[in-house]
C-alpha cells in the first residue's frame, strides 16, 4: 500500500482544523487587577458546550483504542512508521518537550500583557491543574494496561502519547481561555499541540494512532475540568451577599510543597 504518508498528514490537518466550537463560560471575569486574584467571586456558572464539540476527541479516543485491536488499523502505524524510517532515518529533536507547553505559557504571558481571558487567574490555574490531573490519571492508567511497545523499544508505555495528550489539553484550555478574544488564539494553540504530535512520531517515539488517542484524551480532560470545576468551586466557594461572608483562597508552600491554604469568613 502507498502513499500512507499523504494519510498521515490529512488525519493531522484534520486534528488542527478540529479546533473545538469552543464552550462558553457565562459571566466571564474580564479583570485580574491585584486586589482580586486571590479573592474567589461568589459563583461561576456551568460551562456550555455543544455535544459537537466532543465528537472529534471522542474518534480520536476511538480510533486509538481500536489501533490495539484492529488489524487495518494497526497496520497504518507500520506503514507510517515505515515510509518516515525511509525517507528520515536519522531524524531527531526535543523541541516538542517544550511545544507541549507553548500554549499554556502564552496564556499566562498574554494575561501578564493586559489581555483578558475568561477567568481569573487562580479560576484558570485550577482549571488548568484539574485538567492535567484527569488527563495524567487517565493516560498512565491506560499506559500501563495496553502495554504497547514504542518503535524505538524504549519500553512499553507507548498508548497513548503522553506529549500529544498534555499538548492538546494545553490547546484546548487556551481555546477556552481566548476563543471569545479572537479564533486565531485557538489556531495558534492548536499549531503547536498539532506539532508536538507529529515529533513524536518523526522522533521515533510513539506510533501513529498513540498521538491520535493522546489528542483526543487530552483535549477531553480540558473539556471535563470545565465541566466539573464550577460544581466543585459553587459547592465549596459559594459567597452569600447577604451575609457579607467572603472566601480566599491563597497559594502555599511549605517543605517544598506547592499547595492551597482556604480561608473563608464566617
């Protein structure tokens, strides 16, 4: 079979044109002025987000999970990793162990630069952190069960690609962040994950359907953490007016132990 190239790099411009219709979060937070970073508001709402959103993590989680049992499929990883042997033999960077994390760091340094996301700063950072959780359990959980060699033999934890997952959560929480500003942040962040992606295959580290499973898990685990914090956060943060009760939460550490100390008035 030929031309297993020209598949490869039309399943990624379908990964990078998929950019999520991104959810919305209602009553944004257009300030992050020092006086309230810290200081958590009384309520945030649910995330809205369309059920066609999902759709392109979920076949990317599909098509992964049916690669470590599905002959045809299995055999577009061998086909891939073929024709890249052939024609880039002695192919290899590390530039994609800092692609993955491009997008997260505009964010910050676009907040630093005035311009407004969705969020406050320590909603974001939660959100960020929550995703990574979910999406670090998710991963190493399935890591250790599909025991996959990589194409390098390093080891087994080969399914699916840690980098593209952590890229793509990456991709997705600025897409949330900044797709209200404008949809080119969500290009921009989706560029890079896409790009950390195909290194990994170039590199010899992971097989095709890996980076196609971690794409979707990572994008999936930002979608979650937006799902789930404003529960969590209108649960625990809730400020009632009326009694003029106020909730903070402020960052520790401790030892070496980065953490969050909660206070609220009572």
């Amino acid at each position: 079979m030929k031309n297993f190239k020209l598949i490869y790099f039309a399943v990624i411009v379908v990964l990078l044109n998929s950019i999520q219709v991104n959810a919305q979060v209602i009553d944004s937070v257009k300030t992050d002025s020092v006086e309230h970073i810290l200081e958590v508001p009384d309520t945030v709402k649910h995330l809205e987000s369309k059920v066609i959103s999902f759709i392109p993590p979920a076949v990317f989680v599909g098509y992964g999970l049916l690669s470590l049992g599905v002959k045809p499929i299995r055999d577009i990883d061998f086909h891939v990793y073929n024709d890249l042997r052939k024609d880039h033999p002695n192919f290899s960077t590390k530039v994609d162990n800092y692609f993955q994390f491009v997008p997260v760091v505009t964010v910050y340094a676009l907040n630093l630069a005035g311009v407004a996301g969705k969020n406050r700063f320590i909603d974001r950072t939660i959100l960020y952190a929550l995703s990574q959780t979910i999406r670090y359990g998710v991963v190493n959980v399935i890591k250790g069960a599909s025991n996959r060699q990589r194409p390098n033999g390093f080891d087994d934890k080969s399914f699916p690609s840690g980098h593209a997952s952590t890229a793509f959560a990456a991709a997705e929480f600025m897409a949330q962040e900044y797709g209200e500003v404008s949809p080119w942040y969500g290009v921009y962040a989706y560029s890079f994950a896409t790009a950390t992606a195909i290194l990994r295959v170039y590199n010899n580290d992971h097989w095709f359907s890996d980076i196609i499973a971690g794409a979707g898990f990572g994008i999936l685990s930002t979608k979650a953490a937006y799902l789930l914090y404003p529960i969590i956060r209108n649960n625990l943060f809730r400020n009632d007016k009326k009694d003029d009760k106020a909730t903070i939460l402020l960052p520790s550490y401790n030892n070496g132990v980065v953490g969050f100390t909660f206070v609220k008035r009572l």
